[in-house]
C-alpha cells in the first residue's frame, strides 16, 4: 500500500517538473517583449479576411494563414507603411511587394 501512495506522489512531483521545464523553455524561445507591434490585414484573393497584431512583419503572411481558416496558405499580410502611399505587402516566402 506504501509503494503506491508514494507513486502517485513520484507521478505528480514528475508532472510539475515537466511543467516547469516547459514554462523555462518557453520564456527562453519567445521574447517577453517586442519592441513595436503592427496590424497586419490578411487578403485572400484582393478579399479582406481580418487583420492579426505581429512583431515582425516578415512573419505577416504566416500569422494570417495560422489564424484565418479562410486563407488555406494562400493569403498575404499587408500593412500600411508611411514611406509608400500604398499597402506593402508580405507572401509566404517572406517577399514584400507594394499592393
């Protein structure tokens, strides 16, 4: 009877250091804080699905494929940026290009 009260205790003491292990990794992997976020607009087909926050403007086309089942990999993420009078532009490659 001993032995299996004392697993149960090994299993929970095992499952939170997996846990925190996890959380560490975790806040080693994603920044705690960017330095400036940007909407992005999410477009499918000259069609306007939404719009996600992101950091890294390279990473516009991939946010909204991940976030907008509508897109299927095909949807490009553009943001407004002053320097142009139009939208830029990111693919799923990365490539930017004026809208």
């Amino acid at each position: 009877m001993k032995y299996i009260q004392g697993s149960g205790v090994r299993n929970h003491l095992l499952i939170v250091t997996v846990v925190m292990i996890f959380l560490t990794s975790m806040q080693m992997i994603v920044p705690v804080s960017a330095e400036e976020s940007i909407t992005v607009f999410c477009y499918r087909d000259s069609r306007s699905l939404g719009n996600v926050v992101v950091f890294d403007v390279l990473n516009a086309a991939a946010a909204c494929n991940n976030l907008y089942y509508d897109c299927k990999g095909q949807c490009i993420g553009c943001f407004n940026d002053y320097d142009y009078i139009d939208y830029v532009c990111v693919d799923r490659s990365g490539r930017t290009f004026l809208r």
